[in-house]
C-alpha cells in the first residue's frame, strides 16, 4: 500500500501512530494511506517553522519573489501529472482538475509581484521636522487548513500570500486527498523554498486542534464545512491567533423573467454539476422569477440526459465520482426525502446505474423547493440542483438574503438597472451578473459573508496581504542638534 508522508523541514516522514485510508473514488478502492500527525508531530513541525522563520523574514522580496518565478514554471510544466494526482484522490474529471491549478497558479502568479504589495507609505513633513512611514512585517507562523474539494487550488489560495510576506507555513490538507500538498510543497522545495518554510503535516481533527491552541502558531487560514469553520474561528482566536475561517455555501441563481433561457440552462447545468456539485461556489438553487419557470425547468432537464459521467481519466466523462460512499449515500437522502418535503423531483439521479463499484450518483433535478425543507436549507455538496419558484425579483433578492450562507450569488438578465440593484442589495460576497461561478481573479480577494466566513479577511489577493501581515508605524526626526530642549508635554503636531 502506497503511504503518503508528512514534509516537514525539507524531509518526507513516513512515521506515524495512526495512518487513514485514501481512495480512489472511480473505482472505489483504498489505494494509499496516509499518515496521521500526533501532537508530537505537530510540535515537530511548528519547530521547524519557527526556526526557518528568522531566515526567510530576512530574505529580499527579490529572493522571494525569485522563488515564486520558478513555482510557476515548474507547476506549469508538471501540470497534467498534479492533474493526474487530483484525479486519482478526488475523482474530478482530468480537464477540470487542470482547471483548478490554473486558478491556483493565480495565486502564484499574484505573489511574484509581492514587492509591489508590500510596499508601505510615507508622510513627509507628518509635523514640523517629523515623518512618518508605514512596514508590514510578516505575523510569524501560519497554519493552513484545507478542504477536499480543491486539494491544489486551496493550498495554493493560502501558501502563496503567507510565504511571500515573510512567513512561514505548516498546510494541514484534507486527509481525504492529501496528494497534491505534497506534490506543491516538493515543488517549492526544488524552487529554492529553503527547508521549514512550507511544511505539510497530514492528519485529521487531533492534529488540527493541537495547531489551533499552539502558542508558535500565530494566525490560522481555514477552507470547509460551516460547523467546523465555526469551531475553528473560535477555538483558533480563544488562544489569541488572528483567523479567517471560510464555511460552506448555498449559492442561489436568480434568473429574470427577460433572461436569455438557454444562456441560463447552460450556466445552470455547468456550475450545478460540474465537479460533481463538490464546489463551495456551485449553484445549488435556481430562482426562477414569474412565469419562466416551468420553459427554464424545461431546459435545463433535457440537457441532463446527455452528460457524461464516469471516471475522470476518461476524456470523453465530464462529471466523476463523488468524494466517498458515505457522501453520496448522503447526497442520495436529500433527493429520496424531497418528495415527501413536498418538492418535486424532476430528474432523480439516484437511481442511475453505473458498471463500476466507484463513487458515481447521477445528476438529479429538483422542482418546487423553498425553505424550511432540508433539500433547500442544506448544503448537499453533490450533483442535486434545486429550483424555487418566486413571483417577483424582491420575493429572489428576499429568499437569497434570508439564506443563512452568502458565499456566491448571481443574477441572470439582459437589464442592466435590474443587475446593477442586485449588486447593490445582495447579502454575499461575490456576485455574478450573467456569471453563475463568480470566483474572482487572484488579483481580486475571495470570500462570503454570513455563514459561509467567519472573521473579517478574505482569502487570496490584496486582502490576504493584510492578513499575513502586522502593520508597524515609524515616526522619525532627525533633529538639529541646535533646536534640542526637554518638553515633558504630550507630544503635539505642529
Ligand atoms: P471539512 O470541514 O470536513 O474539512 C475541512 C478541514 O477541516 C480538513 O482539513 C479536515 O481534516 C478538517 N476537519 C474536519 N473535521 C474537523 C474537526 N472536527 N475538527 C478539526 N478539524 C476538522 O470540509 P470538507 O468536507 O473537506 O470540504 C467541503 C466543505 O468545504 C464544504 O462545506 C464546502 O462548501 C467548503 N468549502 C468552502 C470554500 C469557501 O471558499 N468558502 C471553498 C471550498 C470548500
């Protein structure tokens, strides 16, 4: 059995006291293990972080940014085989997964530039003879915790901003697919990383609640599922670490009775789908406005039968397995409950037969939703899309702002007023106009409002730059010794 290391100090450590299965969705069978940190093991790496730290604050962002240069490059030229890798531990389809690390790279690209976003201000003449200037400095060690669903993209949305700034990392990644944190940090390593920086502890809930209350560990970024974002944000800051903590998601689509409907049934069926519904920024619920709705149900159901689902290796699949037995059996009860919730399914997925003893469920399509059933308030995280019938846009705008998450949320229309009040009123935090996925560019920052974040900082791009960093203020004079004079006085600007 293949077993997948921890990367600590530059070195791969295989030991371990406890080790968890990794599968391979497409065919279902256990194909590595991967080893689970003690806290002795935690302690190990946070040592080797805390020493690296001094070094790497010290480099010049021109060796930093060095370093960055050749990550790319070497992850470009290594995509399809980290592509293969995802594939392997998560199921995703092959095109999809080189998808993901292109956004990544995003990421990459946006820390190459970091001596740009470093870059402090300065106030001559703040007072007669006094100026004043602004440093960020970097927080110290940072702990990265990370989700299945994106197990190169995530890492990447985290690592990137933390090393450029000065610090130094221990990437908790998902136990479910832990590949690909090993692949990157090995990766960095033959950039230049030099030995510590970026650390790969692999585990589950005792590893993560051993970082989370360490004294070294100074600030935690977080990826998952809303509870335990939630226990993490206030775990994490109980022991007085800064913490930005993203949860999950139920991104609603709005579509206008004035919406191009195929425009709509396409965008509807590729990010309800696509990936297997395993992304936090899926549409999940189409809100149909006025009388669309039984044309808009119409079109997005004959474009069902026609996808493709099978392993992700396969070219001609375009939607793999889920991510284990017991996620799809779950996924599966929110359809079979639906009816008896009183919506209605339209196209029942769960039902679908496939000649493999993989994780695969077909796509289901489910009608007449609202809330207060588990189908609409639930974050399924599979191929299930829902669609609720609203007679107004305020009756949409009302329903996607009393949802209690607020990660993604789009609206489809050819009136620009209409979207432009959309923008202005919808309670989430990135917003779609005729875009169902509206994931921003890396020079951008992501992250929802409500339920789908806890703290104040999103992740990835400008915003991520403060939060892996401290802010400092430099006041200086530099007196004539002729003007000297003792003044016990609270200094005054003058
Ligand atoms: P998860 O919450 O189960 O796990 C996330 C991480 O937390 C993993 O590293 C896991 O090992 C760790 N973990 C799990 N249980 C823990 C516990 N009890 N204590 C401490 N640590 C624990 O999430 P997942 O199933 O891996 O990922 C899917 C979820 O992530 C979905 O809810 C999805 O919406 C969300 N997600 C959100 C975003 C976003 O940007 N908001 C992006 C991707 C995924």
């Amino acid at each position: 059995m293949q077993q997948i290391p921890h990367f600590i100090d530059g070195k791969r450590i295989y030991d371990a006291e406890r080790y968890g299965p990794v599968y391979n969705p497409a065919t279902g069978e256990q194909e590595k293990e991967v080893a689970f940190a003690s806290p002795a093991r935690v302690d190990e790496a946070v040592a080797a972080a805390a020493q690296a730290l001094p070094a790497w604050r010290s480099a010049s962002l021109a060796k930093r940014s060095a370093v960055f240069y050749r990550v790319r490059q070497l992850l470009m030229e290594r995509k399809s085989e980290l592509a293969a890798i995802l594939t392997s531990e998560h199921g995703k389809v092959l095109s999809d997964a080189e998808g993901e690390i292109s956004r990544g790279l995003e990421n990459i690209e946006f820390a190459t530039g970091l001596s740009h976003m470093l870059k402090g201000e300065r106030t001559e003449q703040a007072s007669t003879g006094v100026d004043v200037h602004s440093i960020r400095q970097p927080v110290g060690v940072v702990a990265c915790i990370t989700p299945f669903n994106f197990p190169a993209m995530v890492p990447l949305w985290m690592i990137g901003s933390a090393i450029a700034c000065g610090n130094t990392v221990l990437l908790k990644p998902s136990e479910k697919d832990p590949s690909s944190s090993l692949f990157i940090a090995e990766i960095f390593s033959e950039a230049g990383l030099p030995d510590g920086v970026l650390n790969v502890v692999q585990g589950d809930k005792e590893a993560v609640e051993h970082i989370l209350d360490h004294p070294d560990v100074k600030a935690v970024s977080f990826v998952g599922s809303t509870p335990i974002a939630r226990s993490i944000y206030s775990r994490a800051a109980a022991s007085g670490k800064r913490v930005q903590a993203l949860g999950g998601a139920k991104n609603h689509m709005v579509v206008l009775p004035d919406a191009d409907l195929e425009m709509a049934a396409d965008a509807a069926i590729s990010a309800a789908y696509g990936s297997a519904g395993e992304r936090c920024m899926a549409v999940s619920v189409v809100v149909a406005v006025g009388d669309i709705a039984d044309d808009l149900v119409d079109a997005i159901r004959s474009r069902m039968g026609s996808l493709q689902i099978g392993a992700g290796t396969d070219a001609s699949s375009e939607m793999g397995p889920l991510i284990s037995a017991e996620h799809r059996d779950r996924v599966a009860s929110y359809v079979k409950n639906a009816a008896a919730e009183g919506a209605t399914v339209v196209v029942d997925g769960t039902e679908q037969q496939f000649d493999s003893d993989g994780f695969f469920i077909g796509v289901s399509l489910v009608d007449n939703v609202a809330p207060g059933m588990k189908v609409y308030d639930d974050e399924i995280f599979g191929p299930v899309l829902s669609v609720a019938r609203v007679e107004t846009y305020a009756d949409a705008v009302r329903m996607v702002n009393e949802n209690p998450y607020g990660n993604g949320a789009a609206i489809f229309t050819r009136d620009g007023g209409a979207a432009r009040q959309f923008e202005f009123e919808a309670e989430a935090g990135m917003i779609g106009v005729n875009v169902p996925i509206p994931v921003p560019v890396g020079t951008y920052s992501f992250g929802g409002w409500k339920d789908s974040l806890f703290g104040d900082t999103h992740m990835y791009g400008p915003e991520s730059i403060k939060f892996y960093t401290r802010g400092k203020i430099v006041t200086t004079r530099w007196p004539d010794p002729s003007t000297s004079k003792i003044d016990l006085g609270f200094p005054q600007v003058d």
